[in-house]
C-alpha cells in the first residue's frame, strides 16, 4: 500500500451534546464503513440492505448537509461520505435522524423514517478507503470546498494534488462526474490545472458561477456567502 501522509486537518471541535454522543454510540454503527483489513476490497453493494442502482461518493462532507439532502432525493443511490471530523460526523448523523436537537432514546429506530437506508460514513480520511475500492465504482464523486491550504509549502495537503486525482478517476466509471465546489478562486485556479494537467477529465460546466441544479447548499456555503464570497462550481466528466 502507498504511504499515506498524515491528516493535516480538525478531528475535534467543541465537546459533542448528549443527544450527539448517544448518536455516535448507536447510530453510527449501524451505518459505519470500517477500516479496512489490508487488501481488503469493499462490496459497495453489501454495504447497503437493498440492492443500489449507483453508488456516489462524498469526500469530506463537513456538517453533511449536501449528503444528507442527495441521499433523501436519490434512494436508489447507495452514498458513502467521508469526514475525520467528529463533530461533522454528529451532525451528519443528527440529519439522518431527522431529530437534530432533540434527546434520542436509545431503543427507538434511529433512522428518521422518511429516509431510505442508503447513507454509510467513513469517520476517517478518504484515503485510508482509497485502495480497497473496486475500479470504477462510483458514478459521481463529490469534493465540496475542500480546505484551500493557501500557503505554497502547504501545497501537497490540498486534497486535489496529482495522486488523489489519479484514484479518483480510477474509482469513476467511464462519463462519471467529479464535481467541486470552492470560493477561494486561487485554490479554483489551482485545482483546474491539476485537473487539466491529469488529461483525464473533461469539463461539463459552462457556467462555473451558477450553483448545478440538483446543488445543496451547506453552513460552510452559506457562511463564506453571507461574508461576500463567491461560489465557484466545477462539473468533469471522466474521459474513457
Ligand atoms: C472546508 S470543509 C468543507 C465541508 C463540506 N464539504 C461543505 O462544503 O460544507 C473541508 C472538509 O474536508 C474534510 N477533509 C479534508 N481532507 C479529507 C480527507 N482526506 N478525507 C476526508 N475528509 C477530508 C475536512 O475534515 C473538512 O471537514
């Protein structure tokens, strides 16, 4: 296996409520993708109770309010989303839960019952998966705001450099979509020219000003909005 550098981001933030703790106690194992064994290869499909026409993979979901929203409009997908984040974790599973501030009893059906089951998190870093994907499993690989790490000598921890590129296109099947979102437009030029650099990806987007249709905005969007920000949206399609 390729040596994985260390994870650079946040694990923790504030100290979790009750409500939150009792939801990473019971609920998170029911939806959990363990770390895998070394050359272990995941079945997206066993992960899920009901056969899943596609699979979508979101990578680092933040607070999971895209993930959370894509999974409710696509029940046939199967999602895997991604954060190390514990706190986004919590909050994603709130959202599925459907009862975000409210106690939850241990006993009950954690899943809010509007739902389909078709929500599995890796609490980790993405990368740690990477290897134990099958080629082109996923239709649509989501990277949404990645963390810019303006500095120059920082470059190699922004998420979109040459090697993790290069699993993604593996992990697309033919004509699947990469698709990101960014308001930091130096880290949006930079991220093109990786992209380009790779000859792998072609763009789909005309313009990259105006948010896709089915697009779920997120606190992190909406925040970097209210402070004067502008979003800049991004659709590729893998070539081949
Ligand atoms: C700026 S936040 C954006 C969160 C979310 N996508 C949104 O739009 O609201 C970037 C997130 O990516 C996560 N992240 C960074 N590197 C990652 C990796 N290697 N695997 C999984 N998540 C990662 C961070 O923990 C952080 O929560």
């Amino acid at each position: 296996m390729e040596q994985i550098t260390r994870f650079y981001g946040r694990r923790k933030g504030k100290k979790l409520k009750n409500s939150r703790m009792l939801l990473m106690e019971y609920l998170l194992p029911k939806v959990l993708v363990y770390k895998p064994k070394e050359k272990e290869i995941i079945n997206l499909q066993n992960l899920f109770p009901e056969p899943k026409k596609n699979f979508w993979l979101e990578i680092g979901f933040g607070g999971g309010e895209h993930l959370a929203q894509q999974a409710l409009l696509n029940p046939d997908v199967g999602f895997i989303g991604a954060e190390p984040f514990v706190n986004g974790v919590a909050s994603l599973l709130a959202l599925l839960n459907g009862n975000q501030d409210g106690e939850i009893q241990k006993t009950q059906n954690l899943l809010d019952p509007s739902r389909t089951d078709n929500v599995r998190i890796f609490p980790d870093d993405i990368r740690l998966l990477f290897p134990s994907f099958q080629d082109e499993c996923f239709e649509k690989i989501f990277v949404l705001y990645p963390d810019p790490w303006p500095k120059t000598r920082h470059e190699e921890r922004r998420f979109l450099i040459q090697t993790n590129l290069k699993e993604i296109y593996r992990l697309l099947r033919p004509k699947g979509e990469l698709r990101i979102a960014t308001d930091v437009h130096d880290y949006a030029l930079w991220a093109v020219t990786q992209i380009e650099k790779t000859k792998s990806f072609v763009s789909k987007k005309k313009d990259i000003y105006k948010a896709p249709e089915d697009w779920v905005s997120t606190r992190y969007e909406k925040k970097g909005l209210k402070a004067g920000r502008v979003p800049i949206y991004f659709i590729y399609e893998k070539i081949g």
